[in-house]
C-alpha cells in the first residue's frame, strides 16, 4: 500500500513530522514557510482516518502509526531518519523509536504526550471524550490548551479543521489509545538525541509533566520552554519555533 503524504525540502538531512490529535499533514501552520527547505527533507504523515488518508480504514492506534511511519520512510528510500512529534504524534513518535531504534538519529517532542499512560479524569474526560461528536468541545480544548489566549477567528478555524480533516471514529480511537497506552519500559534509558519543546502557557503538557516523563525516560534529553506560547508553537510563534527546531535538527 502507498502511503498518501506531503513532502517539502530537498536537503539530505531527512525528518518525518507526526501531527497531533487535532491536526493534519496540513495543519502546521505558517511556521513552514521558515523552514531551511536546502538542508532538510521533511516528510508529512497523515494517521489513518486523517487528512490525505481520511477514507483509509485502520485500527486507529499509535502501534498502526508507528507501522505506517515505518512503511513511508522504506517508501521514500530514507533508512535514518530524525522524528518530530506533536502531542499525540509525540508519543506515536516514541513507539516509533522502540520498534525500530536503529532507524532513528533525533527525536524531537512538541507538547508532546509521555510514553506513559495519560490519564483523563474527572472533567476532563468527559471534555476529551466529548470531543469526537461535539466540536464545541474540540473548541474548548483548542481554548484551554493555548492558555485561553487565543482569538475566536483562530479558534474556530481550527475547530472547523478538526472536525473535516478527521473522521470521528477515528479521532475518538486514537484518544483511547494515546490518554491510555504505556510503553514507556520500551524506551526507557535510550541515549538517543532528544529534544522536548513545550510552550509555557500549555497548562496540561507542561514543564513539570516533561521532567517527570520524558526527562526521566531520556537521560540525555533536553526541554526548552517556549515563550509567548502555548500547545502550538507552530502557529504561535512560528519564526522562533522554526529556529529553535532546525537548530537541534541540524548535525
């Protein structure tokens, strides 16, 4: 099977980006306009049920990302490759590293969701659980996670990006996997060159939740805190967040 996807860049330094729970191949924002598109290749991948592959059936799983992740990189030829996930895209990211170490040289996390279980309680279940058959919900996350700084035009953009870009059995497979799955004792202690982006008015993948995950899953790891920003970064403060990747990217 060919798997549908965007690619931008000729350089020789290749990367795959892994989008979020919200987003698309399409959805990273301006922030692709800074990118050094003559030192990098760079490699969009849309989940089953997302985006170019919208009405592509799976199982809807980061083990079925981690698969297709895999099956692209042998499509387009790159046998190393570096990674960069977004939120849940982090996480399948890491799956990605445990089932095929050798494969990865840098593995960069943005906002990303631990190895480890995440679990939704209380009012916030019922809000992420919601969030497939209502896009106010979807809204209200959107509101939450960008620190209730975000203006309603972009807002509802996105809201109205999720809800087309993603089919709702999809959407709500991949919550259940992501907010429950642990596979941290996979990667646990790998040396590999890891960088964790969050931005500091995330207040739920925070500072605090990369040093007590990521940081400990990865001894060589290192977190930068980004100003003026909150869970998108690309969208955000594109220009800076550009640098900043390319910068830990670059050998």
């Amino acid at each position: 099977m060919t798997v549908d996807h965007r690619t931008i860049g000729t350089g020789s330094q290749r990367v795959i980006m892994l989008h979020d729970w919200f987003g698309t191949s399409a959805d990273w924002g301006s922030f692709l306009d800074y990118l050094d598109t003559d030192t990098f290749s760079y490699a969009f991948l849309d989940y089953r049920g997302y985006g170019l592959r919208r009405e592509v059936a799976g199982e809807y799983t980061l083990a079925e990302i981690a698969r297709d992740v895999l099956a692209l990189a042998d499509q387009l030829g790159w046998e190393e490759f570096s990674l960069v996930g977004h939120s849940m895209g982090g996480k399948a990211a890491q799956l990605v590293l445990a089932e095929a170490p050798g494969r990865v040289r840098r593995l960069v996390g943005v906002a990303p969701v631990p190895a480890s279980a995440f679990p939704l309680d209380g009012d916030a279940h019922d809000l992420f659980h919601g969030a497939a058959e209502r896009p106010a919900n979807r809204r209200a996350i959107l509101d939450l996670v960008t620190g209730n700084r975000a203006n309603a035009v972009w807002l509802d953009q996105m809201t109205e990006r999720s809800v087309t870009g993603s089919r709702k059995e999809a959407f709500a497979s991949y919550l259940t996997d992501w907010s429950t799955s642990d596979f941290a004792a996979k990667v646990a202690g790998s040396r590999l060159p890891v960088k964790v982006f969050v931005g500091e008015h995330d207040p739920s993948l925070s500072a605090p939740v990369m040093r007590a995950t990521w940081l400990t899953h990865y001894p060589d790891a290192e977190l930068e805190v980004l100003s003026n920003s909150g869970h998108y970064p690309m969208y955000e403060i594109p220009v800076a967040f550009a640098t900043a990747l390319e910068s830990f990217l670059r050998d």
